[in-house]
C-alpha cells in the first residue's frame, strides 16, 4: 500500500436465484487509491469464497464489473475506494438494477445482448466510426478544432439500463443502450429499417428523457441525446410519409 491504510465497512446484497435477498458485512483494511473491484476480490479470496461477481478486464474495456456502489452505477474496476466512501465509512455494493440476479452480484444479460444483436451493433465499431456526431453539443462544449475525436464505443455494461428510470417500470422498454446503438448505427449507415426499429412500441418514445443513462455511462455514449436526436429523425420521418401522399402528383408534359 502507498498510502495509509483505511479501515472500511463492505455491505454487499447476497442472493440466490429465486432466494430472498441478504446484506452481508465485511470489515476491511483497504489502500484509498485502489479501486472497488479490488476489495470485492478480496473480500472473494480471503472472506468468503461463495461470493459471485463478474470481471474480466479491469481497465473499463469489458464492461462486465458493473454493480451500484452506495446506489450509484458504476464500472467497479475504475472507481477508487476514496470516491465512494472515507476512512472508517461504509460502502453499500449491490447488483444492476433492471435485469433477473443470477447470483450476488451477477445479473442475467442475456436478454440485453440480443437486443443490442437485433440493432446490427458493431460492439467494435471501426476507429474512423466510432465519434460522437459534429453537433453533438459536449463535442461543441470541449473540443477545439484540431483537437483529437472521443470514442464513443459502447462496451455493453448495462449501467444505463440499470439507472433508467423508465426501463425500472416498463419491462417492454428496449432500453437507452440498444437505442444509442441504433442511433449510432444510424448516423453511419441511415436505413428505413434503423428507423423503424427506434419507432417501435418498445422504442423510443418510451424513454422519460430523465438522462441518468447519461449520467452513468462511463463511456462517453451519451445515450440519451442519442434518443433524443434519433427522435427528431423518427419524427422527419413520419412527417414526410404524412406529406409524401398529398404532394400533387406530376401531370406529362
Ligand atoms: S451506453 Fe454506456 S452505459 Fe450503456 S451499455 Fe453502453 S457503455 Fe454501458
């Protein structure tokens, strides 16, 4: 440890499938500097080896340590000790809201992979494609002219669906990632069919604009300007096939 060590209260929710859940507590020395996902892998090798969590990467390019962390979305594996709690505090760490828990802290994507497959998502979109649009407004806000592009690829966490508001009351919901993802699409290769499927039922409009998908994601996807930009292309669209029909029709010369 480079710094002092502090002394910390661990509170994970433990469940099994189909079990009620629990709150199991750890005592823990941590270093401050080191990150969540550290002190649950200890927690795992020298507390209790039942304990179940994803990870794989841990440099926030799997997408796979997501959990709430005192009730906040984020990527374990790059959210240090100190950001969340203070020498002799509690952190709380629970599974992603909005999917089925498989295990403690270990949620059932499945459902959320094959959406994102049915949108033809490049989860690993070209380099010269993967940019946040010119009029993006945070590109407007930051960047200069010059200055180098943000990658905007999406690496299928789930924080945001997780932190939606609407996907919490709405099971039908496809929910901001799968919308971000056609929208991205969308602005590299436009189709009647990215279209419609951002129309659907369990499109778009039932996004409550709330931004927590936004807030969460670590990223820099910005699902929800995506939903709301893909929204004015849907509404375009319906527009001009509500037009389309009344223009006058071309009388031979
Ligand atoms: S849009 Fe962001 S928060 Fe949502 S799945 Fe992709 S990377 Fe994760």
């Amino acid at each position: 440890m480079t710094n002092q060590p502090w002394q910390v209260q661990i509170k994970i929710q433990r469940q099994r499938a189909g079990e009620k859940p629990y709150v199991q507590a750890f005592a823990l020395e941590v270093d401050p500097d080191e990150y969540v996902l550290d002190a649950v892998e200890r927690i795992w090798a020298f507390h209790d080896r039942t304990l179940t969590y994803r990870h794989a990467c841990h440099h926030s390019t799997c997408g796979a340590c997501g959990m709430r962390v005192n009730g906040r979305e984020k990527l374990t594996c790059i959210t240090t000790i100190r950001s969340v709690t203070q020498n002799g505090g509690t952190i709380r760490i629970d599974p992603l809201r909005n999917f089925p828990v498989v295990s403690d802290l270990v949620v059932d994507m499945g459902d959320f992979f094959l959406r994102m497959n049915k949108s033809d998502f490049n989860s690993v979109a070209p380099d010269n494609a993967a940019r946040l649009p010119y009029e993006h407004p945070k590109k407007l806000e930051t960047q200069t002219e010059g200055e180098p592009e943000r990658l905007v690829d999406c690496i299928e966490c789930g924080l945001c669906i997780s932190a939606c508001p609407a996907a919490n009351t709405d099971k039908e919901y496809v929910g901001p990632a799968v919308l971000a993802a056609i929208h991205l699409m969308y602005t590299q290769n436009p189709s009647q069919k990215l279209i419609n499927q951002a129309d659907d039922h369990s499109g778009l409009w039932r996004c409550h604009s709330a931004y927590e998908c936004t807030e969460v994601c670590p990223s820099g996807v910005d699902p929800a300007w995506r939903i709301m930009d893909m929204r004015k292309t849907v509404f375009k669209d319906r527009v001009k096939s509500i037009i389309k029909p009344r223009l006058p029709e071309k009388k031979d010369a």
